[in-house]
C-alpha cells in the first residue's frame, strides 16, 4: 500500500511538473513569438490555408477560437495575428511557423521597392506600408509590376544603344529567357519540392552517401539505362556529351571528381525525370520557347544536385557539422559551390535550413547566381555594395573571408566569401574565378563554426553595407559608385569630401 501511494504521488508531481513546464514553455513561445514577429500581417496565406480545408470563415475562426471579425480582419490585412493564434495555427493545421512569414513576401518587396525607386516613378514617393500592402494582398500586382519595369529598363537601353535589334519590337519590352528563368527559380524561393522528394528517394535506392558516388552513380545507369561511360580522347572544353543511340556517355578525362559526378547525376536526371521536369517546366507558363528549355536545363541541374546531396541527410550534416563548408564537400564529394548552392535550397515546408543568401560573383562584379532565404534580397539590376567582403575573396584565394555587416534597415548578418576557380584543365585552357557569398542573420550565427570567435554582440564590429548603390539611402558613404536614384545632389564648389556632392533624400 505505501509502495501504491508512493508512486501515485509521484506519478501525481510528474504531471504537475510537466504541466506547470508545458505551460511555461507555451508562454515563453508567445512572448517570444511575439517578440520576434512584431505586427505580422499574413492575410493572404490565412485565406488561402482557409481555402485549401474548404472551411467557410465561421468554421475556420471556430477551430482557431477567435471571432469570424476578427478572422476578417486577419485575412484583409487588415489586423495582425496574435502569437496565441500562431499557435493555433501551428497546431491545428500541423504547419510550420516558418512558412507564414519571410520567405516570397521579402523578395517580392525588395523586388517591387527597387522598380519603384526608378526615375519613372519620381513623382511617387515609396511609402513601406503602402508596398507591403500590395505584397500581402495583391501579390500578382506586384509582380506584373515588376515585369512591366523590367520590360521598361530592357527598352530604354536596347533604345540608347542604338543597335540591330531597335526593329524587333516583339522582343523589346520582354524579360531574357535568361532572366525570366532565374526570377522563376528566385519566387519558388530555389525550392522545387516534386523534384526534391524524387531525388531523395533515389539517392536512398542508389545508396548515395553509403559509397563512393561515381560507383553508385555508374552502376545505377548502366543496371538500370544501359548506359556506360567512357572518357574523351579530344583536350576540349565539352564536359559531357550523350550517345542515345550507342548509349554511351563520354566525359572529359580532366573533370574534377566533384564535376564529374554531377555530369554522370545530371545525365539519370534526363533519363528518370524527364516527364516531370518538362511538367513543372510547362506549369511555370514561359513567355518563350528558349526560357521552357532554360528553364529544363536548370530543373535537371536541381535534380542533379539533390541527388548528390540528398535533403534530410544533407541538412542533418550540416547542421552537425555547423555548415563548415570545406567538411561538408569532403563529406559528399562535393565542390564549394555546389555545398553553398545546396545549403540556399533547404526550403522544405515543415523542415526548413538555415535561412541564408547565396551569391556567385564574376571580376566584374556581376551576380551570377543569387538565392536569398533570408531578410537580405540582392539587387535585381546594377552591381553589389562594394563594402561587401565578397569583393575582397579575390584577393584571398583559398581562403573563407568573414565579415559582420549591417544593411541600412538595421539587420545585422554573418556573411562569409571565397574565390574558387573553374576551368583550367592544362596549361593553356582559360579559367574562370568567381567569389562565392553566403550568409544568414545574425540570429543564426551560433550555428556556423566560423562565428565561433567573433564579437557578435558589439554593434561596432559590424560593417555598414548597402544592397546596391543606385538604390542604397546610405547619404554619407564614400565607397559609393553612383548617387541614388531617388535622391537629390547638392553641389558645393567652396568644400570637397570624398563624394562631389552631397545627397539630399527626397522626402527631406
């Protein structure tokens, strides 16, 4: 009896503790939650999660224990969500947090600012809440915005360079198949899922990660396709080329390991996904028949790459090894750029990465490639901040630079830069060098190894950095290239500072 009473008291303060710390837990998640989000307005994706059930606003506003009013409100935009309903949220409809706030809205605002601060649109001032409005409510609007500026920009420099294509009018005011495909890729927010899970699954059926990749790799394409590999006689720069009648795949002999895996990964990505990619390629609805094929080129490049690194044990590595770059390549016998392109990919809904950016940058300064998961968006048109460390990799080859910096709206980020070389197979064969740019809010820091001594809590250790100059409102920076679109010069010839002129904003 005294052994009954014991445990039942004991059982009795177990649930009382567990109670009483759940309880906690829940309130420490509000006061953070609340915290963290400030005033979110995510009325769009109310609606839509209340359409996707099939539930009218009263049944809808029933399961989340609030007033159908106050529903309306939320799905208009026209009042916040509260942390306790971001928990309803979380809880009855099994979403992740995550997946309400950040992500398109952020690029879609930086996207639209950047096409308004245009001198076309001089005589508007750009108000944020005016911007996030629209980005909430009418995000289609804001994108056909977006497209119509872009279409403006290509005619005015097409017009000012006076070439031999000022009489093809058809193609003027229209995006590059080039560019169309990279804002596609840049609004899924670099995530395709149909192609994710397939190439998840198949990685676990090759064994990728169990083995040395090209064995499994090569062993899967000829068991399964019939295909083998041979290598190239001619010293050229062809990488790959496919036989479909001979089914051999020839590969140059000087590929580095990690490339020529991703061309053996690349040619099964044709082979066993080719309906799908042309699906989701169809689906994005391409102005032209060059972007379609742009477009299938880069969806097989995905599946390549999440191939090679496989989603779940690719992110539960990283994180175990705090997204050192150099372990992660050694790991998956992977190249530098395909480790940090990766990483800007871990946009699973329910199991998402690192938030991070990710950037390619040539000598010239032009981006390459750009994905940003995180607050910082990159500059659709012009170079980058030249504050930026990225432009220091290349006077650091084979090494990781660090920088803390500071954007103009008071977000601080870790960002890291390092130069590699592609190419140069030989003497005389030509090689290219780009700097490669990721990094992630200051938030997320403790989880990479390369903040591990850094002052992360000293403001004055952090760099002020712009997105692009044409649209930076930093007024006193000497590094700045050009002045300010919306901006207004004021010219002093009795005084002289590092700029000629001084910038006045133009709502002062």
């Amino acid at each position: 009896m005294f052994v009954s009473h014991t445990i039942r008291d004991a059982l009795q303060n177990i649930d009382r503790c567990v109670h009483v710390k759940v309880s906690k837990l829940k309130f420490e998640f509000c006061k953070i939650a609340h915290m963290a989000v400030g005033k979110l307005y995510i009325g769009k994706k109310v609606r839509d999660l209340r359409l996707t059930t099939h539930a009218t606003q009263a049944q809808f506003a029933e399961r989340l224990g609030i007033s159908i009013s106050y529903l309306n409100q939320i799905e208009n935009n026209q009042r916040p969500v509260s942390a306790a309903v971001l928990l309803s949220l979380a809880g009855k409809f099994k979403i992740d947090l995550s997946d309400l706030s950040g992500g398109e809205g952020d690029r879609l605002l930086s996207a639209l600012s950047e096409a308004l601060s245009d001198p076309l649109f001089a005589a508007y001032t750009v108000n944020l809440q005016e911007l996030k409005l629209v980005v909430h409510n009418a995000p289609g609007i804001a994108h056909a915005l977006i497209a119509a500026h872009q279409g403006f920009r290509h005619n005015s420099e097409q017009l000012a360079s006076i070439d031999d294509t000022l009489g093809r009018a058809s193609s003027i005011a229209e995006n590059t198949p080039y560019e169309e495909v990279r804002d596609f890729f840049h609004f899924v927010d670099n995530y395709v899922h149909e192609i994710d899970m397939v190439a998840e699954e198949l990685a676990q059926e090759i064994g990728i990660g169990e083995q040395d990749a090209y064995t499994s790799l090569s062993k899967y394409l000829e068991n399964t396709f019939g295909v083998r590999i041979s290598r190239s006689n001619e010293d050229d720069d062809l990488m790959r080329s496919f036989d479909k009648d001979t089914r051999i795949l020839t590969l140059n002999p000087y590929l580095p390991p990690a490339t020529r895996d991703f061309q053996i990964a690349l040619q099964i990505a044709q082979l066993s996904a080719g309906q799908l990619v042309d699906r989701v390629a169809g689906n994005a609805a391409f102005r032209t028949k060059e972007a379609y094929e742009i477009c299938r080129i880069g969806l097989h490049n995905y599946f390549a790459g999440a191939l090679l690194l496989p989603y779940r044990q690719f992110m539960e590595t990283a994180r175990q090894l705090r997204h050192d770059l150099d372990l992660l390549a050694v790991r998956f016998g992977a190249s530098l750029e395909q480790v940090c392109h990766r990483l800007s990919t871990l946009q699973r809904p329910g199991q998402k990465g690192i938030p991070i950016f990710f950037a390619r940058i040539d000598r010239a300064g032009n981006i390459t490639k750009r994905h940003s998961a995180a607050k910082l968006q990159f500059a659709r048109f012009g170079a980058a901040c030249p504050l930026w460390n990225a432009h220091q990799a290349f006077e650091a080859p084979g090494r990781i630079i660090r920088q803390l910096a500071q954007t103009p709206d008071g977000v601080r980020y870790l960002c890291l830069a390092t130069q590699i070389t592609k190419g140069g197979r030989g003497f005389h064969s030509s090689r290219q060098h780009y700097a490669l740019a990721l990094g992630c809010q200051i938030s997320y820091a403790d989880q990479f190894v390369y903040a591990d001594d850094l002052d992360l809590g000293n403001r004055t250790a952090f760099d002020p950095i712009g997105i692009s100059c044409r649209i930076c409102e930093r007024t006193h920076c000497a590094s700045r290239a050009v002045p300010p679109i919306k901006s207004q010069l004021v010219v002093d010839h009795n005084s002289r500072s590092p700029l000629p002129y001084k910038i006045r904003s133009i709502t002062e």
